[in-house]
C-alpha cells in the first residue's frame, strides 16, 4: 500500500465525514491561490501543515515524506527565474528573480500542503462512492483503475523480488536485463488480471453499474463552524499583516 493511502486509513480524522475535510482543505487551497503570497500563501500552508500535523495526528516524519517529492518538483520549476540567459553575460542573475522565485514556492507549497491534508485523511474508497453527482461510469473506472494499481505494485513487488533472489541485480547488464523482464511480466499480469476481473464481473451479474457500500457518517457542525472561523481568519490576518 502506498504512504498516502496507509496515512489516510490511519490518522484520527479517519471517521471524519469527508465533506467536513473537503469543505476544510480546498477552501485552505482556494485561498492559497487567491491571497498574495505573503503572507496568504505562508498563513494558509502553515494552518494546513498544523491541522495535519495537530488535527489529525499525522507524524511529522511520514508529512515530511509526503511533502518532499512535490518539493522537489517546486523547487527545479523556480530554479529557472533565478537567472535570465542570452544577455552580456550570457548567464546572469535575473532582476527581481528571488522574489519571484520565493513567491512561486511560496504559493505551490502551500496548495500543495492543503492537497495533502484532505488525501492523507480521506481514503479514495470513502470519497468516491459519495461522489453522486459525477457520472457511474467516471466513477467505476476510477474505483477499478485504484483497485488495479495496488495488484500492479503487488506484481511489481514479487517479481522484483524474485528477481533479486537469483542475482538478477548483480552488474549492470543482468540489472538492464531484470529490468526488461520486470516490465514484461507485469503488463502481462496485468491483461491477465483485467480478464480475470471481467470474468468475476460477468458471472455476478454486472449490469453497468458498479454498486459499493460505504459506512454511514454525519457531518459534524462544530467541526463546520470551526473550519469556517478559520477560512474567514486567515484572509482577515493576511489584511493585517500586509495592510
């Protein structure tokens, strides 16, 4: 299982309702994007990354590790305004660069934080099935496209497993070998388990619709009222910090 699902099955707002983190966290993003990035961006990444670590118990350790792969992505997207290339000299430090930098990190890091705080709470499984709205066959591949990643990586796991049990990783030409095999044997696993899939699905009588059941969970007004105080405090702090 990956972190993000391990956490989100994990942490204490787990028997939360997920519109109660839904309504939370992408009110946070929507002001990320829509307040400066100082101090908007820097107020509404703070108040998601304490609500994660705080509110729902996440370990500072497994956040850090959550966060760190979208870092890096931030961090080579703004290397590039830090320099201006093709003048005298060719390579220079481009005017108001930092600031600019710093705002694009800023501002990523943030919505990026409150992204997380709703995935690290809320398993896929209890989102979708609430999704009402969205049409059966949009949600029915995204259930069946979830369910299939998790067998994949399993494949992928045992093979490579495998694979290292009899020296396949041992110089780099039996790696590159190992390697192909790995991918071969996965995409063949998975046709192989998608046909199984459809033959289980067939013989219960599948219909087109795709029918989950999901565990009945009621919306916490105070968790509301309190998630409201602090959407409509974190813009009124922002104006007081930046008048």
């Amino acid at each position: 299982m990956l972190l993000i699902d391990e956490t989100a099955h994990a942490n204490r707002w787990r028997s939360r309702h997920p519109g109660e983190k839904a309504f939370l966290a992408l009110g946070l993003l929507l002001l990320a994007v829509a307040l400066p990035p100082w101090p908007g961006a820097v107020l509404t990444g703070t108040a998601a990354l304490a609500l994660l670590l705080g509110g729902a118990r996440v370990p500072w350790r497994t956040a850090l590790r959550l966060l760190a792969l979208p870092l890096g992505f931030v961090i080579v997207g703004a290397l590039p305004l830090l320099v201006t290339v093709g003048g005298d000299p060719w390579l220079a430090l481009a005017p108001g660069g930092p600031a600019r930098a710093a705002a694009l990190v800023g501002r990523s890091l943030a919505t990026v934080t409150c992204l997380i705080l709703f995935a690290a709470t809320t398993p896929l499984a209890d989102t979708l099935p609430r999704l009402r709205w969205v049409p059966p066959a949009v949600l029915e591949i995204t259930l069946l496209v979830y369910r299939m990643l998790f067998l994949l990586l399993d494949s992928l796991t045992a093979v490579r497993e495998a694979q290292s049990l009899r020296m396949g990783f041992r110089t780099r030409r039996t790696t590159f070998r190992s390697l192909a095999g790995q991918g071969g044997a996965v995409f063949v696993r998975a046709f192989d388990r998608a046909r199984r899939l459809e033959a289980g699905l067939a013989s219960r009588g599948y219909d087109g619709s795709l029918r989950v059941r999901v565990p009945a969970r009621t919306v916490s007004p105070a968790f509301v009222a309190a998630s409201t105080v602090l959407l409509v405090a974190v813009p009124i702090l922002a104006l007081v910090v930046v008048p």
